[in-house]
C-alpha cells in the first residue's frame, strides 16, 4: 500500500516517454546518419546540376553546328546562295519555341531542300517567258514532293509514316497555289534564274508565317480560311443577337415587374377610400 502513491508520478513519464519516441519516429530525418547522409549529398547535387547544364550545352551546340552545316555543305555543292534564304525561310518562319533540336531540324530541311530546288530550277535558263510559266506551274507540283519527302526524314529520321505524310500532299498543294506559287512565278519571270531560289526562301517564309495556323499543320489538312471567317462571322452575330435579346428580356421584365407593383397598390388604396371608418359613421 506504501508503494500506490508513487503509481500516478510513474505513469506520468510512461506518457512522456512515449510521447518523445512517438515524435522521433515522426521525424527521423531531424537527427541521426540519414540528416548527416543528407547533407553530404548537397555538393553531389550541385555537380550533377552543372554537369546536366554542361551537357545540355554541348548538346545543344552540336544540334545547332549540325544544322548549320547543312546549307554551308548545300552552298558547296550548287554554289547557290539561296540555300541559305530556304534554311532561314524555314527556321524565321516556324511558329513556336524554337530550341536547339527545332533549330537544327529546320535549317537541315532548308538546307537540304534548297540544294534539290537549285537543280530544279535550271531548266529556267533556257525557257522563254511562256516556258518559265508553264514550268513554274508545274514546280509546286515536284517541289511539294520534295519538300514533304526530305522533311519527313529529317524530323522522324525514318521512312515508316512516310504514306501517312503524303495522305497530305493534296492539301499542301492547294495552299501553295493560293499563296506562295505567285511568288515563284513572279520571280521566275522577273529575276535571273540564280536569284529563284532566293525568292523561294522568301516564299517558304510567308507560307508558315502567315499561310500555316501553328507549327507542323503543313502535315494537316484544315478547312480552307473562308470557312473559318464565316464560322466567326456567325458566332459574333449569334452572339451579339443573344445578348440583345437578352437585353430586352431584362427591361420587358422590369417593365413588366413595375407595372405590377403599381397596380397592387391602386388595389389596395380603392377599398379604403369605397368603405368610410366606422368613427365616422357612428357620429349621426
């Protein structure tokens, strides 16, 4: 019996006790080797940071010099500076972020598409106005080919899809046509065959800045811009009729609620005036 008043104090520290342990297990980073594995690993961070840095660096260095050297070995081979106006018609005129792999990849189609275009348009040098047309004409029609084909290789770097791709080919023409062929023509005619293909560049340019919605819908076949504007047209007039008629609803309604209150309360007041008080009354 001596021993029970000493129950309570002991119980006491039990709760303590597990209250400490409780919260060490709830934060076992605070102390012990994982806190110290933790903060022997912060310089490690650091160097694997500056090294992913270094390598996007290098990476991206390289896909831009690889890029680049396309239209040079292009220049090389045709002697042609409007492989150059291809490679930039191509990179100035995509939509979008432009990181180094976009860089790389459009200035290599430039490249390469401009040196096929170069040999193409040979032919004009010995055409007469009427020939340059009729050839111009038919240029689209090999050069959309092209393009298209070399473009895919260069982007997925394989031929699987490439049917897939092509499905398109009818799409893309009917665009050129209504845009970027005037341009061609017009240089063909008007300027020494060595400068087409600096107009092409320029017409590359326009036909993804202004003809193409968003990067890579040249692969798309989208509803022609009449369609579009008129959808607009549409829906601003639908809109605004809406609001409108909403409009008039809303001060029919208000009109309406006026009205009614008003006639509430001529009710209300011709009772009082029909039926005299009944003081009144028994005064005589």
């Amino acid at each position: 019996m001596a021993e029970e008043p000493h129950a309570p104090a002991q119980s006491e520290l039990e709760k303590l006790a597990e209250s400490a342990k409780g919260q060490a297990d709830a934060h076992p980073s605070a102390h012990g080797p994982e806190a110290h594995g933790k903060e022997a690993k912060k310089p490690m961070g650091t160097l694997e940071s500056v090294v992913d840095e270094l390598g996007g660096a290098i990476k991206g260095t390289f896909n831009i010099g690889l890029g680049a050297a396309t239209p040079v070995a292009g220049y090389a081979l045709t002697g042609n500076p409007g492989v150059f106006a291809i490679s930039a018609g191509y990179l100035l005129g995509t939509k979008g972020k432009k990181d180094s792999k976009t860089i790389r990849d459009e200035l290599m189609s430039g490249g390469f598409f401009g040196a096929m275009a170069h040999y193409l348009l040979l032919p004009l040098k010995k055409l007469s106005m009427l020939g340059k047309t009729l050839y111009m004409t038919a240029f689209p029609l090999a050069g959309n080919a092209a393009y298209m084909f070399e473009d895919h290789l260069v982007k997925k770097k394989t031929f699987s899809g490439m049917k897939e791709t092509f499905k398109n080919y009818g799409a893309n023409l009917k665009r050129a046509f209504k845009s970027v062929y005037w341009i061609q023509l017009a240089s063909a005619l008007i300027l020494p065959q060595s400068y087409v293909l600096g107009a092409v560049g320029l017409g590359s340019f326009v036909y993804r800045r202004f003809v193409i919605k968003a990067k890579g819908e040249e692969y798309q076949d989208k509803r022609a811009y009449l369609y579009v504007a008129t959808g607009l047209v549409q829906k601003l007039v639908g809109n605004t009729a809406r609001g409108v008629y909403q409009s008039i609803g809303a001060i029919a309604s208000g009109v309406g609620d006026t009205y009614k209150s008003l006639a509430s309360g001529s009710e209300k007041s011709a009772p009082a005036a029909a039926h005299p008080e009944p003081a009144a009354a028994h005064g005589h």
